[in-house]
C-alpha cells in the first residue's frame, strides 16, 4: 500500500493532476542549511494529501514555495499547467490563526481577497457567495459580527470562507486547527472534510498529528529532516466520508502506526 | 444555587463552620472605596494640609495664599473666562496655537512616522537622526523659532508643534510594526500590493499605537505653546500667568493654571474620543492577526 513520492491517483477521484512539483530543491546559501531536497509531488482534482514530519523538517518551507509566497532554489512548480511564479488568485491559503483582521466585520473579512484583487465593486458582487459560504460552513447569521466575538472555531471558519470566495484550484493548509483544543479540532477536522468534499477541493495539508493527517487524506507524504525530502507515500484507503469513528478501528490503528514507526526511525538516523 | 446542594449551604444561619475555620479573603477598606469619593477625600486632605500649613502663619500668603482666597481668585478668573473678558481673549489666543500646533505635529508627525516605518532607508537613517534631535532639550529651541517667526501666534505655533512632534513619530513607526508576522504573510497570499497593505493592515493594526504617541502629544503640545508665551510674549494664557507671577498675585497664577490644565485636559479627550471611535475594536479584545 506504500506508494513511490508521486503517489498514483487514489481511485473514485479523477486523475487529472492540479499542481505538480519536480525536482524542488531548497537552500540557504548564508546559514548553509537544505530545507528541501528534491521534493517531487503531484495533487490530483478533488484529493486530500498532506506531509507529515516533525518540525523543522522543511514543511512549512514546501508550503510557502507552494503558495508562491518563496521561490525554490531549483525546480518547477506547476499549477494548472501553469507554473507558480508569486502568489496567485487560484490558491487558497490558510494559517495556524484564523488572521481575520479585527477591525472588519466577518462577511468584510471575508470578501477581503476579492476586495483586494478586484476593488469594492468586485467584492459586492460576491456578497451572494459569500453568504453562500458563511452557510456552508454554519456561520449564518454572523455576518455583521466582529472577529473579537468569534470563538477560536468560528474564527477558523471565517477563515475557511475567506480562503473559499475565490474559488481556488488548490487549497493549501498550514496546520489550520493545531491553535485550537482537541474536541473542537476533531470537529473541525471533519467539517474541513465534509466542505472539501462538498466544494470538491483539492487540499494539501501540513501537519504534526499523525491521526488528523490519516483520518482526512487520500495520500500521506512523511518528510524527513536535514535536508527535508519526501521519504514515503502511504494511500489510505478508508472509506468516504470519514468519521471520527474510524479513528479507533484497527485499519486507522496501523496506518497510524506505521507511520509512526517510520518517523521514528527518521528521528533516529 | 439550589438549596439541595447541601455542602454549600445558602443560608448562613443553618450549620454554618465554625469561625475558626473560615478562610477569607481580607479587603482593605481604601480599595473598596469608590473611585470619586476616594478622590475627593484626597483632594480634601490636600485643601486641610495647605489650609493647616497657612494658619500656622510659618509661610507668607504671598508666597502660598490660602485655599480661599485662591478659591475667590478662581471664581473671579472663571467669570472673567465665561462672560468672555480678557481672560478669555488670552484663552482663545492659546487655544489656538495649541490647536494649530497639534494639527501641524499630527501631519509632520504621521509622515515622518510612516518614511521611518515603511522603508528601510528611514529606519537606518531617518531615524536615529530624530532620536538625537529628541533627546535634545526641546524647549531650549523657543527663542530660534521666536528670532525665526516673531512675537506672534506663529513662533509658539512652531514651539508646540516641535515638542509633539517626536512621540508621534515614534508611535506611527512602532504602529507599522503592530501587525503579526501570519497576517502579513495572509496578505501576500492575497496578492496585496504594498500600498494595500500598509493601508488595508498596518496603518490600522498600528492605530493603538499611532494613540500613545497622540496622547503623549497632546499633553506635550500644550507645555510647547505656554513655553513659547512665557519666552516670547504674547497676548495668551502664558502672558497672563507671567504677569500675574511678577506683581507675586500667587492666588491668580494658580486659578490660571487650574484653567489653563483644562485646555490640556480637553486636547487629551479629544484624542480620547477620536481613538474609541477609530480603535473600536480593541475594546473587544481582539488582536491584530485575531484568536491568538
């Protein structure tokens, strides 16, 4: 079940690749330092992924690179046929904080991006989308709501809306829950889950839990530190939608598992 | 709470522990006290210590005249303010340079602020120039500006602006630096121009600060305009406080200053004002970045 770094497309979902990365290589030349070393990875329409690794191991840096945020050393980076050369319209980010700007009302956070790219005009007229989106996610009736009244779950969700209203190709996810306690993440997790599936997105997520990386991908990439590289792709082949009670039935158990053995292993060598 | 909770028990008459046993937490009668009635206790005790320090006749009424007779000068003074005498004339006089001087110190101030906090070249070069010329002492500069620009309101116009001018600066320049390092990067990730982002995230993630240095201004803004009257004439507040001093009518110079600290105390409410209006979401304890 262990796949080569460019994992095949998992069945049921089309297997036209989104983004494509090859041969990406990351170095700082002053500190001597290879955050990424020939990272080669390929997202196809509407699957979850996500790389998993303990910190430091470069992650972050991959994400950034994606997001067009950071340029690599070496290597392409394609998006849709086209390559990524700064931040662009048809990715969606989102961060450890929610980030809302506080001095903005939710629905104003929300259109944020549009208003930013297109001007006001633009942003009145995705005001219908974002209500649509505010429902998706169940913050209906929030709209004129300040950041400071959001719970740190709502905030999130704001900003799962705020990444949504510009309809991107891609998600990218930098360890989006991992500020929030483990009930309300393991909500989150699925209500991410269930408004991916419903929006059919393709996501890629960061993070250092081992079971919210299983319970919601389709491939799990592990990296491995100094220089950070992919070293194996795990498909996990549970059933969709996922619940959170297949976290305690014995196939989640040896995903988790060997995943954690190899990680173990990674830390030792 | 419900009286089956029978280890917490509502009414302290039934079974209540023994005395001995109770742990409380001990208040110290002063902190109890409302805030004005704390206040006015305090200035009473002020009023006996002078009105005591008086009737020992040990200092001359011209050198500390009695909490009466300041208070009749008070009233005099405050008629003379109202009904729109002398008093008032010089008022207006100060008012104005200190209104002036504020507006220019914010304009100067803010586009200082925002060369030393936007751009590289004025963190390195801007900067360090203006902490050397705020750490001079700046009410020294008053007869250069009154040589520069005369007897009249524009010398002590200049004087205030130049005393207000530094905390602002520095409040605008620590203000661009308010917002989080993960909002920053939402904003590239957005495609954000820089002028979007100084305008859309820093300059009101900075507005708390950019209000510290207002306020620090404000108080300074008045000190410049009185310093600028007493150096170089006038017919302001400062004028009439110098003149009162020299013919020793100690009684008049402290109703002057009590109504002159009005004018502080209103320039500072303004700025007051203005930040709960601009800065209202900070009352919802948010910050800058959000659920942090």
């Amino acid at each position: 079940m262990t796949l080569s770094a460019q994992a095949t497309a998992p069945a049921g979902h089309s297997p036209r690749p989104v983004y494509q990365l090859h041969g990406v290589n990351k170095s700082y030349a002053q500190r001597n330092v290879v955050a990424l070393s020939n990272v080669n990875l390929t997202l196809h329409q509407g699957s979850f992924s996500s790389v998993i690794g303990s910190s430091g191991c470069g992650k972050s840096t991959l994400l950034k690179i994606m997001a067009g945020l950071q340029s690599p050393s070496e290597g392409s980076v394609m998006l849709d046929g086209k390559p990524v050369l700064g931040p662009r319209e048809d990715i969606g980010m989102m961060f450890q904080q929610a980030t809302l700007l506080p001095w903005l009302t939710t629905l104003e956070n929300i259109l944020l991006p549009i208003e930013i790219r297109s001007g006001r005009h633009s942003a009145r007229a995705a005001l219908d989308k974002a209500h649509t989106l505010l429902e998706l996610v169940g913050l209906k009736g929030f709209e004129a709501v300040y950041p400071g009244e959001l719970s740190g779950g709502m905030a999130q969700r704001a900003a799962i809306c705020r990444m949504l209203i510009g309809e991107p190709k891609v998600i990218l996810l930098d360890e989006p829950f991992s500020a929030l306690d483990e009930i309300n993440r393991d909500f989150m997790n699925m209500e991410l889950q269930r408004i991916c599936l419903q929006a059919n997105a393709t996501a890629f997520l960061v993070t250092h839990s081992i079971a919210e990386a299983v319970i919601l991908s389709d491939v799990v990439h592990v990296m491995s530190p100094r220089p950070g590289r992919f070293v194996e792709a795990f498909e996990i082949d549970l059933l969709r939608p996922r619940t959170l009670d297949m976290m305690t039935t014995p196939e989640f158990g040896a995903y988790v598992h060997r995943i954690r053995d190899l990680l173990g292993k990674g830390a030792l060598s | 709470m419900s009286d089956t909770l029978n280890h917490a028990p509502a009414d302290p008459s039934s079974a209540s522990p023994p005395p001995s046993t109770v742990w409380k937490e001990k208040q110290s009668w002063l902190d109890v006290l409302p805030t004005p009635v704390a206040m006015a206790m305090l200035v009473a005790i002020f009023v006996a210590i002078w009105q005591a320090i008086h009737l020992s006749g040990l200092v001359s009424p011209i050198i500390l005249p009695s909490p009466a007779r300041t208070g009749a000068e008070l009233i005099t003074v405050g008629a003379n303010l109202l009904s729109g005498g002398f008093v008032f004339k010089a008022f207006l006089v100060t008012a104005q340079e200190v209104v002036f001087g504020f507006a220019m110190a914010i304009v100067i101030g803010v586009t200082l602020g925002i060369v030393v906090g936007e751009t590289h070249f004025g963190e390195r070069a801007v900067m360090p120039l203006i902490v050397a010329i705020d750490t001079m002492p700046k009410i020294a500069f008053a007869p250069v500006f009154v040589a520069w620009l005369g007897f009249g309101i524009a010398s002590k116009v200049a004087l205030a602006a130049f005393v207000a001018i530094f905390p602002i600066v520095v409040g605008v320049a620590a203000g661009l630096h308010a917002a989080d390092e993960n909002s920053r990067m939402m904003f590239r990730s957005i495609g954000a121009s820089r002028w979007q982002t100084l305008r859309r995230l820093k300059i009101p993630a900075g507005l708390p600060q950019f209000f510290t240095g207002l306020k620090i201004a404000a108080i300074g803004v008045v000190a410049g305009a009185i310093t600028g009257e007493f150096l170089g004439g006038g017919r302001g507040f400062g004028d009439l406080i110098r003149t009162a001093a020299s013919q020793l009518d100690t009684a008049r110079v402290f109703a002057l200053i009590f109504y002159l600290s009005l004018l502080g105390l209103a320039t500072y409410w303004c700025v007051v004002l203005a930040e709960r209006r601009m800065v209202f979401w900070r009352r919802t304890n948010a910050v800058a970045g959000g659920g942090r």
